[in-house]
C-alpha cells in the first residue's frame, strides 16, 4: 500500500479582484511509497503549500482524489489527520506555554493521554530537553522550528509532511534535523519534503515531483532528472600539457565524446568530470 496517492487533483479559486477563476492546481498525480522521502520541489507560488494544506484537509479540491495509506482524505478526513504529521513552512507556536506543556496539549489533541515517554524521546532527539520548561516565546527561532518538528510527531505519524522544515536555521541545526529525518525513514516513516535547498532534495530524497505554474513537471527520481535535463563538463587534460573543456549531455559517454571530436585516447593524460546538480536540472526545467 502506497504512503500517499495524488490523483489529478486541481484546485480552482475564485478571485473577486480580478473577476477570474485562477488554477491553482492542474491536475497533479504522484505517489509516494512506504519508508520513502519524496520531494516537492518548485519555485514561489508554484502550487505546493495549496497541496500539502489540501492534503491536510485545510483545503478541499475542486477535483481529484487524496489517498493516505488507502484511505480517501476528501471522505475520511478524522481518519487520515491521525496518520499524518504536518511541520508548517511558518513558525507557529504559543508563548506563554512550555515546550513540555505544548507538547501535553499536542497529545491531547489526538486523544492521547499519559504520553510523557513519546515526549521525552522527542525531546531529547531534538535537543529540546534542557529548555523543556521554558515559554516559547524563550526560545530562539530554531528551537521553536525543532518544537514544531516534536508537535508533528507526538502521535507517531505514518506520514511525515515538512513544508520548507530547514527555512532559515544554521547549517548545524539543518544537518542534525537531516540526520533525524533519516532515522525517521529508517523507522519505515514516509516523508513529503518541500525545500528550496536543491542539494538538500538531492542528497535526501528517494523521489522527486517538480511543479511549476500549478502543473507537474517531472516524476521520478533525482538521478534521473539530473540525466535528463542537465549536462556535465568533461575536463581531458592532454599529455602536451593542454587541457580541453567540453559540456556535454549526461548521456553522453567518454567513447561517444572521444569519437565526436576526434581525439586519440592515447594522446590523453588524464580526465575529470563535473557531473550535473539537480539544481542544473530544476533551472532548466522551470524555464522551459
């Protein structure tokens, strides 16, 4: 069974300014598989948070299906909520409360009670321990970024959504909640993962669904978007001491090159290659 099924979903608002429907969504479909870590990449106002707020049930679609672990979040709405963990791309928490207190209220919210084990291996995973009886409004911006990651887990989530879970941390904190994440994954948990750090999605994500404008762009995996819609530079350092730069297509071969521009393997010293990023790759496609 499938963490999550997106089926053409589309989304159509009324906008009363302009007098005109606007597509917010057009007819997306993806899914996403068991103990996976997908990502939903595009530019601002590419359509992403109208997703992850539909799949969430903030937002209904006009059309389409949402399936969660088998179950339709338009028709099971109570049922999909206990399966899924949502970390908002704002931070949102209230500060007059302790993190301990928050995370009590969190529980409570989906009828768990006495969950003090669940809190304090949260807690402690995310270095949150320490401040536990400090207000929130005590804590510095990522502290609060990790206090959102914690509410999202407290009912052990099935499927994990972080929409932009690393916006504005320091490279230490973002690396310490990467290596959560993957623990995360290797428990068997599914992840959706919106970002702008390219290399982020690069390294981490198993799958990745690129949208632009409200439309899909590209579903598959990050190497295979990297092949098909970046190049590589080729750098032949040359026995006279020349070197020669070429930039070429990921598919195409050292041999294909070789034979393209007529050099002589015996001729050649040494070869370096550049391979494309998927940022290459996520550039090219959003201004196609």
């Amino acid at each position: 069974m499938k963490a999550l099924e997106v089926k053409d979903i589309k989304k159509t608002y009324a906008d009363k300014v302009a007098g005109k429907k606007v597509e917010a969504l057009k007819g997306i479909s993806f899914d996403i598989e068991k103990g996976q870590i997908f990502g939903l990449l595009g530019p601002n106002g590419a359509g992403k948070t109208t997703l992850i707020a539909s799949i969430t049930t903030l937002e209904k679609p006009t059309s389409g299906e949402l399936l969660v672990f088998g179950d339709s979040v338009i028709e099971s709405p109570l049922k999909t909520k206990m399966k899924v963990g949502v970390v908002h791309q704002e931070v949102i928490n209230t500060g007059f409360f302790t993190i301990e207190e928050i995370l009590d209220f969190q529980s409570g919210y989906y009828g768990i009670h006495r969950n003090h084990e669940r809190c304090d291996y949260l807690m402690h995973k995310l270095s949150l321990y320490e401040h536990r009886n400090k207000k929130v409004k005590q804590l510095s911006g990522g502290m609060k970024r990790r206090l959102m990651i914690a509410k999202a887990l407290v009912h052990t989530p099935k499927l994990l959504l972080l929409d932009e879970p690393t916006a504005g941390v320091d490279v230490g904190l973002r690396e310490s909640l990467w290596k959560f994440v993957q623990e995360l994954k290797n428990e068997g948990m599914s992840i959706l993962l919106t970002t702008h750090y390219l290399e982020e999605a690069e390294q981490m994500c198993d799958g990745v669904a690129i949208i632009n404008k409200g439309q899909l762009l590209f579903n598959g995996t990050p190497k295979d978007m990297i092949a098909d819609y970046s190049q590589k530079k080729l750098i032949l350092i040359m026995k006279n001491g020349e070197t020669k730069e070429y930039i070429e297509s990921n598919k195409v071969g050292i041999g294909e090159l070789l034979t393209k521009y007529d050099i002589d393997i015996a001729e050649i010293q040494d070869i370096k290659i550049e391979e494309g990023r998927l940022e290459d790759a996520f550039s090219k496609m959003v201004s196609l």
